[in-house]
C-alpha cells in the first residue's frame, strides 16, 4: 500500500506535542506501508534531518512555510484575505501552493493508493481526485478557537474567534464527510463530530508515548516543585500558566509558601515572562529535554482551560512516573481515572487544594505515579498504534476499489 502522508508544520526536530504524534506514527508506519511524505519547514527547522530520523519513508519532500504570527501585518492581510472565502484565517494561512503542486503530479501519476491529511490543516492542500483521504483529527480543531472566545477578555477578539471558530467547523464538517474515513484520537472527539457530521465514517485511534525514552530515571525530587512543559507559542499553553500565576499559585503559596514552579518550553512570549517573573516563576525557554525538568518535579501540573484532541504532554509525565494535577480539558479523551492515575480539579480552589495534598503527601504522589506509569506500560506503545492506524488505512484502500 503506497501511503501519501501530508502535514504541514514540520515534524523535526520533535518539541511540540503535533510533532511528536505524527513522527512516531509515521516512523512505525512507515516499516509497514510505502510511505511518502511531503511536508513544510520554517526557518530554524533542519528538514534534511528528516531523512536521517525516518530512513524507513521512500521519500520526504519538505517546502519552505512560515505561519504569520497572531498580531502581524501578514497576520492581518491573511485575515482580510480570508473573510470572503470558506476559509478561517487559519486555513487560509496555511494554503501551500508547492505542496499542492507536487500532490498533483503524484496523483496524475498513479504513485499513491491513499492519502492521509495530518490535521485539518492539510485538506486545503488536497485537491480532489479518486484517491482516497483518510483525515488524521488530532483535535477538533474548531472546538479550540470556541473555548479561545469563551475565555478571551477583549470584546473585539471575541468577534473575531466567533467568526473563525464557525467557519472552522463549518469546513471541519464538509472535511469530514469528504473524506472516506476521519481517525479521531479519543472517544470524546469522535463523539463531537459525529454529532456534527452525522454523514461522517468516524473511529477513535489512541494516543502513544515513548515509554523507553520517558521513564523514571530514579532522580531526587525537589521539594514542593511544580512544572509544566509544551510550546509556549501555542497560546492554550500561555493562557493556561497565566491562569494558574494569577487564580491558582496564590492560593498554594498560602499554604506551601516554599513552591516554586517551572515553565518548560519554546518560544515564550514577553508577556508571560513577564508575568512570570514578577510572581516567581521559571521560564525556561527552549530546552533540549525536558525530561530533567520532569523528573526534579514533585507534581505535574496541567492548568489547561482552551485545548481540543487529547495532550501528549500528561502522557510523557505519566510514563515518568510522575503525579499530575489537571483540569477536565487538559485530561480530556484520555483513559485515565481521576483519583487513581491523576488529581482532575477545575476551579481555583480546587486546584490548589489537589496540588497542596500532593505535594504534602509523598506516598499519594508515588502511588497516582506508579499508577498512570502502568496505565501507558499497557496501553500506549507507538508500535501497536501505527499497526492499528495501517488496519484502518487498508481497510479504506480496499472499500475504494
């Protein structure tokens, strides 16, 4: 089976949570399907890297892409540009006339049995044709910006994330129905668009973890030491660690006024450095592993209120043994039990009292720990996952013909 695999993004080197699902999914899948890829890069990316970290692929074709960055001037003609159009601004920034070309040529050729669209973000780039498209939802994208309108505080943004979210699920609907099967990444998610595209050939595929890379390393927690890791461009992420600096850290410091909390990832804006740093709180910026910061942890937290698919994130802290603290969103979809592999709170209060009562208990957080380590021991292999993804993929292939 000759696999086209599209994703716009990149996917090296692997620092961000879509990154990393895709990766290991392509690298497993590729030892047992042809599997091309074609995909984008933006300056500091080494795509050529690519080739050496996938060496099972037939071949990687990456195009040069930038997204504008929310607040620019690109950002603001892409959304002038978008609004006459069925496209979000979201869409519409990331139209690839390089990759579109090249998926073309591979079609009129007869060189692909199948196409995979990697997020949503990849169907503008697919013209249609008789090869079949298997979408690859690792979120319901529209979902995202409704709960960005829901908490955003400035009326105008408000506007415009009302737009954007209705036209994203608008196309997320049609996207959905064209395509001949949409691999959702949690019951939830399936659930969610099965109600708005009824018409809509849907499954649920589980999310993968890296259990040898991470696992407990045997290193000495610090005390009353909270983290946080994920790409801090991803504005769910900031809005996150804004939330818990400002409701939710007061509250633990009241009781525990030694906690000190670190936030682990790429590209934090001034905004929340500054924040951060008037309350005390770490930024690392970009870090070449994570797992350090992990491991030094007492408690993972993940104060998400804006998110959709499930988070890679908690599953890492899982497979390191680690004690986590989330609300509803940031564990949605994923198939943990609250109180018994992780501490669900949702309010401020909350919140901090889940995390005081793990960090005041040494014996709770190593158990929750060993816990959620033998829930994605069983569960989560990348391995099982691309077999199970190739099942579904041959199964379109031969329903086609």
């Amino acid at each position: 089976m000759r696999i086209l695999w599209v994703k716009l993004g990149g996917l090296w080197p692997i620092n961000v949570g879509e990154r990393i699902r895709s990766f290991h999914t392509i690298s497993e899948l590729s030892r047992l399907s042809r599997l091309t890829v074609l995909t984008t890069h933006e300056p500091g990316d080494d795509p050529g890297e690519l080739d050496a970290r996938l060496p099972h692929c037939e071949r990687i074709f990456s195009v040069p892409h930038s997204v504008s960055k929310r607040e620019s001037l690109g950002f603001a003609f892409s959304l002038m540009g978008s609004w006459l159009t069925p496209y979000s601004v979201n869409l519409w920034r990331r139209r690839v006339p390089g990759l579109r070309r090249e998926i073309r040529r591979m079609i009129a050729n007869r060189e692909v049995d199948l196409i995979v669209a990697d997020f949503l973000f990849a169907m503008p780039n697919i013209p249609p044709s008789q090869v079949p498209v298997v979408l690859f939802e690792h979120n319901v994208e529209y979902v995202i910006w409704k709960r960005l309108s829901e908490v955003d505080g400035r009326w105008w943004r408000r506007a415009l994330l009302g737009l954007e979210w209705r036209k994203l699920r608008r196309y997320e609907t049609r996207s959905c129905v064209q395509a001949k099967l949409t691999l959702t990444v949690s019951d939830v998610d399936r659930a969610l668009l099965a109600r708005d595209a009824p018409a809509a050939r849907l499954s649920a595929i589980p999310t993968g973890v890296d259990t040898a890379y991470f696992t407990p390393n045997g290193t000495a927690e610090a005390p009353a030491s909270l983290v946080f890791t994920g790409a801090m461009d991803w504005y769910p992420n900031e809005d996150a660690m804004l939330y818990f600096i400002d409701a939710v850290l007061p509250l633990v410091r009241r009781q525990v006024p030694e906690v000190t909390v670190a936030i682990v990832g790429r590209n934090p804006t001034e905004r929340l450095r500054d924040v951060a740093g008037r309350a005390g709180v770490e930024v690392t910026g970009t870090v070449d592993d994570i797992r350090p910061y992990v491991a030094r942890a007492a408690v993972y937290i993940v104060p998400l209120r804006v998110g959709g698919g499930t988070r890679l994130k908690i599953f890492e802290a899982c497979a390191m043994g680690k004690a986590v603290v989330s609300t509803t969103v940031g564990a949605e979809g994923l198939p943990m039990m609250p109180g018994t592999h992780f501490l669900q709170a949702d309010e401020p209060g909350e919140f901090a009292a889940a995390v005081v009562s793990l960090l005041r208990d040494p014996a709770r957080r190593a158990a929750i720990g060993r816990a959620a380590r033998g829930l994605v021991e069983e569960r989560c292999s990348w391995a099982s996952i691309a077999r199970e993804f190739e099942s579904r993929c041959k199964e379109v292939v031969t329903h086609a013909r």
